[in-house]
C-alpha cells in the first residue's frame, strides 16, 4: 500500500514515526498489528494515576496492584537452568521488597541501576516472610520527562517479552499512539453512529473516544471511552443477529391447522399427571409458532426435571394430527434409548409408531427402518446423529426435536432442515439455562421459551459437601436411604486426558463399594463410556427396574436419565466437576415425591474456583442462578453459539460483565432495523460502509447459523 495512502488508518505501521520496518514487523507478529488503524485499536488494559504511590510497610496480603518509588540497592541472578531467576531488592523509606524476573533476564540485568529512583508497579505476592513482585513495570523518574508519563492518568498497553527488548514496552506504545493521534484530524476518524444513536444513548463521539482511551484527561471521560467502544461492539453482534432472525422470520413453514384425534384422545385419555402451568404455557407458545406459516425455530429452556419430555411429545402430536412425521435428535445412544422408552411407554395405547434409530442398529434391520420411515410407516423417530446422515430419508418429516442442544454443532442442526421440502418447525430443548440477556446473543436466532416451574410435590434437594474423613458415615446414610427402598447414584469424573487413570478409579471405586455393600443384601450395577452399548442398556435398566440399589458410573448418565425412585446422588471428586455438570447430575435425583440428597465428596485441598463451585451447589437449586455463577467463573467461551455470534471478535466488551449495555445494545439495534432495515438512509450510510469494511476484516459471514 502507499505510503502516502489519502488515509492514515490505512498506512502500514512500519511508516508511523518511531516505527520502522523492524518494530512494524514485530507489531505484526507479536500483535497482529498491520496498520496505524490496527494501532488505535489497541487498547489499554488499565489507567495508573501517577500520583498515587504506596509505601512498603503498608502492603498486605490483601493489596492489589499498587506503585511504589524507591532505588535498587542489590542485584543478584540465582538458580541454575529451569530455575534461573533474577532478583533485585527494592528499597523506600519504609522498607524493602524482592523484584523477580523469571524471563529476559539478561536485559533487566543491564537495565537496573543503583542510585537511580524508580517508580515500580505490580502485584505483591506473599512468600514465606518476604514480599515479592514478579515481573513489575518499572521505569526510571528520570526518564518521567515525557509526555507519556508526565500526565496524571498513565495508559497501560499489553505488550510482550518480545516487544520490551525493542523499546516496544507499555510506555513504548503510549509514545506511538500519542503520535498517531497528533498526526490523526478528527475528520479522518469521521464518525459512523448515526446523530440520533449518539443522542439518544448518550455516547461518546468517535474521535473523542480515541483520544481518550490512550490519551485520558480523567476517569469520568476513559469511562465514557469505554462504554462507547463496549456499545459498538455489542451493537453490531445485536444488529447481525436480529437480522438473521429477521431472514428466518422469513422463511416459510408448514401450517398445522388441524389439533386433532391424537393431540386430543391423549390429553384427555393418556396424560399421566397434570401439565404445570409451564408446561401449557410453552405447549401454547409453539401451538402459535405452527399456525403463522413461517417455520419455527424456538429454544425451550428448562430446569433438569422441569418436564420437557412432555411438551416435546405434545408437539408431536400436533404434527401427527396434521400428517407429519417427527424426529427426536439426542446426544447419546443411552439417552436416546431412554427417549425412545418413554415415548413407546406414554404413547403405549395410541395409533402411532415409535422407533429409534442409532449408530448400531445396523444391516438388515436398518434397511429395513430406512423403508419404513420413507414409506412414511414411522411416525416418531428417536436416535442420535445417525439421524442426520443423508440416507435417513423421511416421507414428510415436519417437527424435529433437539434435546440437550449443548452438545450440537450448529452445522448438524440445518442439516436436518434439508430433510423436507419446507425446513420442518425445530424446538431445540436445553437444560443448561443461560441468563435471558445472554441467550439473547448466543441463541439471538431462536425465540425462546422457558419452563420456570417444576412438577409439584418436587421436594428441593438437600445438597452437602464432604470431605474424606465423613466416608463412614456416609456409607452409613447410604445404607438407611436403601433400607427404605431408595435407589442411590454414585458418579465418577472421567475427562479425556486422564482416562486410563479416570477409569482405574472408577474400577477400585466401585470394588470398593462391593466390599461396603456386600451382595447378596446389595446388587451393585456399573456403567461406563468404554462398555458396548447393549452392556450399558443392560445395566442402566437392571438399575431401573429396581433389581440393583446401586449404580456406579461415570458422567454418561449425566443426561436425561430418569430413575424416580433414585434419592441419593453421590459425586466423587466433585472438585473436578463443572457448575453445570453438578447440576445436572443432581438432577437425576428429587424426581420422585420422597427427600433427595445430592452429596459431594471432595478433596481438602481445593483451589478458590473449586471452593466456590461446590459451595453454590449447598446454596441453591436453582439452575438460572448456577448457570449466572458458572459463567462469572469461566466466561462465556465454551457456549455453543459464540463463535457463530462474533462474540469472538470482542475486543473490550465482557458478555458476562457487561451484560447491561448488552442490554442496551440490543434495543439500539432492534430501534435500528425499525427505523431502517436494510440501512439505507443517507444518515445511515456511514454505518453501513463500516459494518462492510468490518465483515471484510473478519472474514464474517450473514449467512445461515441455524
Ligand atoms: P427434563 O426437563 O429434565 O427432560 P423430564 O421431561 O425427563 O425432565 O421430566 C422429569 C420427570 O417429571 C419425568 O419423570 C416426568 O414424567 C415427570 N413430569 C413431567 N411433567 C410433569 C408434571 N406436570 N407433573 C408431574 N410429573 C411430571
Ligand atoms: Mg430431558
């Protein structure tokens, strides 16, 4: 690109003043910063007031970063190979402290002096009796002439290893930005949120935005930055998603006008309880989505034991009645096998055929089934992903159902849109709730129900955490739990990258059981992920039926699996476990009317998170509350949807911490499509450049993610 390019933000970086052709190539590498645009995007990750310096004596355990000045008064490298380090003693007049560098040793060596006065920043850590800082930003007072840290308010940029050898350190930044900005007229940081955006959501305009993010005058104004910037990004994830949401609204779907014989005949005949008002309520939410002609593309969020089953299987009915075929897609052979039971149990009496299809019903019999549902002779199919495969061919498949979306690609979903001439109506269940204005950007393109209500006579679970030494008198409760006729659940971590060992406690755990419960009093079932599908069946119903009192297992039974009778589940290692997986592992019991209890068994030694986890699981049930700590604790990256999203590309805002101007964002950007959809007006045109340009860069795309 030109040098001289007509735009600034354009230019390679290497031609900004103080840059040149070796930093650029080390901004590229080290940052991915190729242009001066690039440059203004890198944002500081916190402000220093310059004028707030600590004293040594005061640091506690309890301090947080904090500047202290002083000198140097000796430098010692120690340690050999792995273990090299140097350390300098920094003294003020109150006391003294341990400066450690584990890396770029040889440059801090030359680097520090004696006798020069030294502002440092850091964190201290406590160890044994002294106090130390592992690798603190540190200049000289001398050097403070600059305007980079003349000012009150200092910007901190992230920097590398890499970059500090070259100059490239925070305050190496701090110089470039400000020399960009000095070089940047405002009107080439022309704005693009529309007059009335910026009035109505009290924003901050662009230019001013920049200059102060790296170049702040006070707190209340980096504030504002932020927030802008934060708005922005969340802002255009709102309008992407409510604009394929608008596509679907778009798309055509089956009409089901008819709610007959077998909606009706089962109602009223066969239903096993009454429907909570949950229940009907979504019944009805969906009962609307089929009439409207458009297909329907509905989240049904719900508690683990909340009853989901039976809503899915009412909506079924409805395709029944109008002629349509059904589909229940889930994550794994046990729980479609499970699906598939109570489905045949609850729909015993009526004119319909249940079958299942997985990826060991193979041969034969699986030619046979393939005809069968393509002569339309099926009328529900439950399975796992061998329901997706091109050669399942349906004679009019018009609802599916996804259970347990969580383990689901996007992808595997619009698979299963092609399998009709109009894409069948989608109900996508979940039992891992996420926050409403969360799952209004992960699941932005699906509308979402919510069943908020258990079945009643559900007593709440009683949940304790348990160390090693209350094993005996755990056993014990166990002992009388089953003595009353419960069933009890005893779970073992199994993760991947542990397996051999994973399973090697699983083993002794469950020979351990035996001896603790003896047969011929106890029967004691075992099931894993490593056993032959049919073996598991075996099991799992043995356990079912009531002929053993215990089952061992690993996490396959962590979905769906419905044992009413089970009152007690045990969980080992439970510091091991996810937020979500604990809850819904619990959930496997209190689904009869008798007292549950969930006991977690963990280790003494357990890190704060882990800590924190088990110490929610005591405090509540409630799985809106747990998703909202689990997703404070590990951020929202593991979410199914966020890559689809452009969550990714955030760069300052926090899904989780800043769900309020989520909140915001998404009504500007529902404000937005109103006034005009396709951004049209002249007043929208800078936007609409933008948001091209930005596509462009990411490589995003506005297809299809459902
Ligand atoms: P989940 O939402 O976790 O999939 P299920 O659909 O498996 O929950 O239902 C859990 C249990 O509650 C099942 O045994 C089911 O028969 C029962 N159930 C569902 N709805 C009701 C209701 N309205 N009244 C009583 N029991 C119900
Ligand atoms: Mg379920």
């Amino acid at each position: 690109m030109n040098p001289r390019s007509a735009s600034i933000l354009e230019r390679p970086i290497e031609y900004l003043k103080g840059v040149g052709p070796q930093r650029g190539a080390l901004l590229q590498s080290e940052l991915g910063i190729f242009t001066c645009g690039d440059l203004l995007q890198h944002y500081p990750y916190r402000y220093i007031d310059r004028t707030k310096i600590n004293r040594i004596t005061d640091i506690s355990p309890e301090s947080q970063y904090i500047q202290l000045k002083g000198y140097i008064t000796d430098i010692n490298v120690i340690g050999d190979k792995q273990n090299k380090r140097l350390v300098a003693i920094f003294e003020d007049q109150s006391g003294a402290v341990e400066l450690v560098w584990f890396r770029g040793i040889s440059y801090m060596e030359k680097y520090l002096q004696k006798n020069v006065e030294y502002l440092i920043f850091g964190k201290p850590n406590f160890f044994r009796n002294t106090v130390n800082f592992p690798h603190p930003e540190i200049e000289a007072l001398s050097e403070q002439k600059s305007p980079e840290t003349a000012a009150r308010l200092q910007a901190m940029y992230p920097s590398t290893e890499k970059m500090k050898a070259r100059g490239l350190d925070s305050k190496g930044m701090a110089k470039l930005l400000r020399t960009l900005l000095e070089l940047l007229p405002p009107h080439e940081l022309p704005e693009f949120l529309p007059e009335w955006l910026l009035q109505g959501y009290h924003l901050l305009p662009r230019y001013e935005t920049y200059k102060n993010l790296h170049i702040p005058d006070t707190e209340y104004l980096i504030a504002q930055a932020q927030h802008r910037i934060k708005f922005e990004e969340l802002f255009f994830i709102q309008l992407r998603i409510l604009k394929i949401k608008e596509k679907h609204q778009k798309t055509q779907g089956f009409v089901w006008g008819e709610l007959g014989a077998h909606f009706n005949t089962f109602f009223k005949e066969h239903l096993p309880f009454e429907l909570t008002d949950a229940q009907k309520r979504v019944i009805k939410e969906i009962r609307k989505d089929t009439l409207n002609g458009i297909q329907m593309n509905r989240l049904l969020q719900g508690d683990v034991g909340s009853g989901k089953t039976v809503v899915a299987l009412m909506c079924m009915l409805m395709a029944a009645d109008n002629g349509f075929q059904a589909a229940l897609m889930a994550p794994t052979e046990i729980l479609a096998q499970q699906h598939f039971n109570s489905l045949s149990a609850m729909l015993q009496k009526m004119d319909l055929r249940v079958d299942i299809l997985t990826g060991s019903i193979k041969g034969k019999k699986r030619r046979h089934l393939l005809e069968e549902l393509q002569l339309g002779m099926i009328d529900v199919l439950v399975g796992t992903h061998a329901l997706i495969e091109d050669n399942v061919l349906f004679k009019n498949l018009g609802f599916v159902v996804i259970d347990e979306q969580h383990r689901f690609g996007v992808a595997q979903r619009a698979k299963l849109w092609e399998k009709n001439q109009l894409p069948p109506h989608v109900l996508v269940m979940t039992a891992t709730p996420i926050p409403r204005t969360l799952a209004m950007t992960v699941y932005g393109d699906l509308d979402v129900s919510v069943i908020d209500e258990l079945p009643p006579g559900r007593k709440a679970i009683i949940t304790a955490h348990r160390f090693e030494s209350s094993r005996l008198q755990v056993f014990q409760f166990l002992k009388e739990q089953i003595a009353e006729g419960r069933q009890i659940y005893i779970v073992y971590p199994l993760i991947e990258e542990s397996e051999t060992l994973d399973l090697k406690n699983l083993q002794e755990g469950y020979e351990n059981i035996v001896r603790v419960f003896p047969m011929p009093e106890y029967q004691v079932s075992i099931v894993h992920g490593k056993m032959k599908p049919a073996a598991k069946d075996a099991e799992m119903q043995r356990f079912k039926n009531g002929e053993t009192q215990i089952m061992v297992a690993t996490t396959v039974i962590e979905v769906g699996v419905d044992v009413p009778n089970a009152s007690v589940m045990l969980i080992e290692n439970a510091e091991r476990f996810g937020l979500s997986q604990l809850h819904q592992l619990r959930g496997r019991v209190g689904r009869g009317a008798k007292q549950s209890f969930c006991i977690l068994m963990s280790d003494y030694k357990l890190s704060q998170e882990a800590r924190q986890r088990l110490q929610t699981m005591t405090e509540t049930n409630d799985g809106f509350k747990i998703a909202e700590v689990d997703l404070k604790l590990r951020g929202p990256g593991d979410l199914e949807g966020t890559q689809q999203s452009g969550i990714a590309t955030l760069r300052m805002a926090n899904l989780i911490k800043d769900q309020d101007i989520l909140q915001i964002a998404h009504q500007a950007a529902a404000e937005m499509l109103a006034l005009d959809a396709d951004l049209i007006l002249p007043q929208h045109l800078p936007l609409r450049q933008h948001l091209t340009q930005l596509r462009k860069k990411q490589g995003l795309q506005w297809g299809k993610i459902s």
